[in-house]
C-alpha cells in the first residue's frame, strides 16, 4: 500500500522500500551520518511538522498583501533570517566537485534530505569538469571549421559525461537533449564566424549549469521529493554586462526574493537554482559571475531570503591552512571572519569565489563550507566576527603570474597629481591594483591578472599603460611575480614578519615588496614566481606544521618559546 510523507512541506508517496538507496551501503560516512531509511523517513515528518506553521505565515502574507501592508510585505519579501514560518531557511550549494557523476549526484541527493531540519535552496555548478569542457569547445570551435565542429573532442565528453547520468539516473533525457543539440549547433555557429566573443562564451558555458540543474531536479522529483528547477537568469538575476565578470546589481536581492516565496507559496517544490548566470541589465543576454561564480549565487540567494546559513559544499573539509595542491599537510580553519575569507578568496584561494562574502557580510548571513564527500568534518563557520585572541596566521594564500609595477615620478606633477595621474590611467584601462606600496615619489603595486584574457590582450595593455605613465615617471615592469599573503590577525603583525622573513631568509628568498594596508587581516609578500611555491611550503611548515604559531602567543620565547609577544594597539 503506498502511504504518504511530506518533506518541506511537499506531499510524496512513501513506497515499502526507499528508491535508489541500496548504493549508499558502501558509504561508511552515509551510513553513520543519514541512515538511508531512518534519517530519510525522519525528514519526511519533520518537514510535515513544519507544514502548519507554514501554512499560517503563508495566509498572513497574502492576507498582507491583499490588505496593503507593505511594510509588512517587504520585509517577507526580503526573507526572515530564517524562521521557523519561513519557508526555506538555507542555501546549500554543490559545486562541480560535488556533481562528477550519477553516483555523485545520488549521494547529493541523499545528503540533502538527511539534514531533517533545514528547508533549503539548493544552487548548483556544473557536472565536474564542464565548464573548461565548454570554453575548450568554444576555443577550438574558432579554427576547426564548421564541418569538424561536431567532432570536437571536449563536445563529446559533454554528451558522455550527461546521457550517461541520465541513463544511470533512470531520468528521461529529454531534459537535456535539447540542450545538447543547440549546444552542437552554437560549436558550429562560433566556428562559421571563427570568433567567440565573451558574450558567446558566457552563453556557451551557461549550458553546464542549465543541464546539471535540470538532471538534478528531475532525479530528486523520481526520488519522490518534489523540486522546481530555475535558471538565474528567469528569476531576477541581474548584472552589469561585463560578459564573463558580471556583477550583481541591487535589484537582484528582491526580485529572487519575491520569485521564490511566490512560487513556494502557489506550489510548494526545492528550488534547484542555476549557480554562476545572470543576466545582463541592458543586453538581456545570459552573463556569468567569473569562475567559480556559483559560491556568489548562493550568498546572493541568502542574503535576498534572508536565510540563517548559506552551506557551501565542496571536496576539501572546509577552508584549509593553505592549498592543498601545494601543502598536502594543510588543515581546515574552524573559523573565519568574513574579511578574512574575502581577502583569502580575493588573493587567490581558489575554494571561494572573490566577491561571495559581499552579499553574506551584507545580509550578516553566516556561510559554512563542507565538504560533500566526508560530512560529518566541522568545515569552516565564517562569521562577521570569531575571538582573536589566540589567532596569529589563518591561512596562507599564493597568486602567481602577477605582474609588478615600479613607478617613480618625475616631479612633474607635486603628490597630489601624481598618485591621482596614476590611478586615473589604469581606471582608463580598466587594470585592476592589488597591492600597493607607496613614497612620497615613487609607487609599487601588483596588477590582477585575472582581468585579462588572453597573453596578447596583456602585452597590448600593459604596453598601453607604460606609454601613458611614462608621461610622468620612470616606468619599471617586473612580470612573472608571485604574492604570498599572509592572512591572519595584524594585530601579530611584528610577530608574522619575525617569523616570515626568518623562513625566506633561511631560504635565501628575497623579498621584493610588502604591504600590509590598511586591510587587518593580510599582509602580503611579493617574490619570483620561480620562488613561490618553495616560500609558501617553507612558511606553512613553519608556522603550521613545525610549532602551534598560528593559534597561540607563546609566554615566552620567540619560535622556540621564550618571549612575551603582546598585541599592537589599534
Ligand atoms: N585554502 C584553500 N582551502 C581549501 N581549498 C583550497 C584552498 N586553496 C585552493 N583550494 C582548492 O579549492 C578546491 C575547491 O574549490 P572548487 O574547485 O571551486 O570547488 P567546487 O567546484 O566544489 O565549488 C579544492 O579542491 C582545493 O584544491
Ligand atoms: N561552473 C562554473 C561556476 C562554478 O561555481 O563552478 P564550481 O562551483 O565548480 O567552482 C565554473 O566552473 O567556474
């Protein structure tokens, strides 16, 4: 006999034997964390508890509406911070990482209903590798000809990697064949006209995340557990139209808002949510939020709900001391402040999109990173604020391929217009600054690779900019540098620096530029990229590995414990 369960508030069948299960067995951690059939069946009814009150908040809101009380409107438009009448209380978001395969995607699944209490939004990435998949097709769709375009190598790894999901996933594949077929027609069309504009490359990587999300909702609607797929760019994702590093605009936050509660309250479903696209203000056309874009539509879903967590799931146990494709021995930072994962995220670390901890430092919206492939770690809990008292070095963050500038005035201008000549040009250029050190004649600073395309776009540019700054100062371009940074408490300052440069002197490093600005969480190193990654696992032996430096100010003693460090007044 088929009975019936709800699970956030949705009524599904409850058949004798729980679909698709059977392959958790072989997860330990599954087994211990959601014991398929209890936990599965315990979310079920808690989720049916929360229904009534549902139902209650759902009756004011209209009755709101429909009465003109705004106030009251907006501030459930703009989300609750996640109480128990509201009808989701996070974001779980699941990067491609988390989504390689069938089997992947069933564990995913599982994990989300195994958390009895949260009602969530879920974002998605794309299937493992798809993105690089697709920017390879674009790239060498431009030469191949139209009549090779179809037998592009990356083209047919999509096709795989996806009707193999599907198949396995028991899911009808017509929730993707379309996409497939416009995204053969799209090859050929970019290698007719052998260009692909960042337009185009936006809207070309966008078929990852429109075929991962919709494979995902129809296997967790299969699974009994009913879900409503979107993409971003239909529910009030808007951006400026800077194709492939779009930025979120304002309007954003209430329109999401508005879409998702509506939709929930006309017809209950998850959202399975497009992670990475917008759509652009004034184009209308799809756009997307830099790599790794998906962490900054999970924060922006949160902060526009108002949600209690933002959950971001990935393959490593949280942020770690360090990356662990450098320092296999780092290990997971319990807390951060969201300055801290901000400037980790925006000097390098890959694990963070760069402008993620902007909606969620807004919203004051904590963000918890897991990992999806050993749940039951802690992860790392990033908050507006954490104790640091006992935090020395966080974590220790390496960019390469940084180019640096030395530039030195020419007493043309007095100060004043000089640094403000200065920045004006790269603002006409739109070259993004790093890291500055100044004097009173002379200014160094890092420019971000990260703006540029392509080599020869770099070489135009920078060649651009000397011939503007050379109009008031001596130019010296240094290429091929690397910033160490040092992310930590500031307050330790003299400390990480003793300890810093006894490591790079020990290792006949030279230090070419410091700065530690006016951020209070980072100091940051230049050195030789040839360098880098032998100063990084040097340092992170050092304050990590080798003494507890990164937690706790020694009684006495320096390195060896044997002086009192106090903290710098601010
Ligand atoms: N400090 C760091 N802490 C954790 N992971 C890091 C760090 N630096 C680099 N990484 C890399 O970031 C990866 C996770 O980010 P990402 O690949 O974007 O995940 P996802 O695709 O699941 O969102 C890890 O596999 C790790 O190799
Ligand atoms: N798929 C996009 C967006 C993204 O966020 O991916 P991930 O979460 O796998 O880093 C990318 O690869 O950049």
């Amino acid at each position: 006999m088929e009975a019936s369960l709800h699970f956030h508030g949705v009524r599904i069948p409850c058949y004798s034997r729980t679909p698709r299960l059977s392959h958790l067995s072989s997860k330990p951690w599954l087994s211990s964390v959601a014991s398929p059939s209890r936990s599965f069946h315990a979310a079920m009814e808690n989720a049916c508890k929360g229904i009534s009150l549902r139902g209650n908040s759902e009756k004011k809101r209209i009755e709101a509406v429909l009465g003109g009380e705004e106030e009251e409107e907006e501030e459930k438009a703009t989300g609750s911070h996640g109480s128990d009448t509201a009808p989701f209380t996070c974001v779980m978001k699941f990067g491609g990482s988390s989504l390689a395969s069938a089997e992947r995607i069933r564990e995913i699944a599982q994990l989300i209903v195994s958390f009895p209490d949260e009602k969530p939004v879920v974002v998605l990435s794309a299937m493992g590798k798809t993105t690089n998949n697709l920017l390879l097709a674009g790239e060498k769709a431009v030469s191949c000809g139209v009549s090779n375009a179809s037998e592009i190598e990356e083209l047919s790894f999509i096709k795989q990697l996806h009707l193999r999901t599907v198949r396995e996933l028991g899911i009808d594949s017509s929730v993707i064949s379309a996409y497939l077929e416009e995204l053969e027609q799209l090859l050929k069309g970019v290698a007719m006209m052998k260009e692909l504009t960042l337009r185009t490359r936006d809207y070309l990587v966008s078929f990852g995340e429109c075929m991962s999300t919709r494979i995902f909702a129809a296997y967790l609607n299969n699974f009994g557990v009913k879900a409503r797929q979107y993409d971003a760019f239909d529910i009030g994702f808007i951006t400026t139209d800077d194709f492939t590093n779009a930025d979120i605009l304002e309007g954003t936050y209430p329109s999401v808002a508005k879409r998702l509660n509506d939709d929930w309250i006309s017809d209950p479903a998850i959202p399975v949510v497009t992670g990475f696209l917008g759509k652009g203000s004034k184009s209308c056309a799809v756009t997307t939020l830099g790599r790794g874009g998906s962490d900054l539509t999970a924060t922006t879903i949160g902060k526009s709900l108002g949600l209690r967590e933002v959950q971001v799931w990935k393959d490593v146990d949280g942020v770690l001391t360090c990356d662990p494709s450098i320092c296999p021995d780092a290990e997971p930072v319990p807390y951060l402040t969201f300055d801290e994962a901000a400037e980790l995220a925006y000097f390098g670390a890959q694990v963070l999109h760069p402008q993620s901890m902007r909606p969620a430092r807004d919203g004051e919206i904590p963000v918890r990173v897991k990992n999806s492939y050993n749940p039951k770690a802690p992860g790392t809990l990033i908050t507006k604020t954490r104790d640091m008292s006992k935090a020395v070095l966080t974590s220790i963050v390496l960019k390469q391929n940084v180019t640096l500038l030395d530039i030195v005035s020419t007493r043309m201008l007095g100060q004043v217009g000089f640094l403000a000549k200065v920045f004006s040009t790269f603002e006409d250029l739109g070259i993004s600054v790093d890291v500055v050190a100044t004097s009173e004649v002379s200014l160094s600073l890092t420019l971000d690779p990260s703006k540029f395309w392509s080599r020869e776009l770099i070489q135009q540019e920078l060649d651009k900019m000397e011939e503007e700054l050379e109009k008031i100062a001596f130019v010296n371009l240094l290429q091929r540098r690397s910033i160490i940074s040092l992310i930590g408490n500031v307050q330790y300052s003299s400390l990480i620096l003793e300890k810093a440069f006894h490591v790079l002197r020990t290792n006949q490093v030279n230090v070419q530029m410091i700065s530690q600005g006016a951020s209070k969480v980072n100091i940051s190193l230049i050195v030789n990229d040839s360098e880098a990654e032998k100063c990084v696992k040097a340092l992170h032996h050092a304050f990590f590995e080798s003494d507890d430096l990164s937690e706790v100010v020694l009684e006495s003693g320096f390195g060896n414990g044997s002086a009192t460090l106090l903290p710098i007044e601010t």
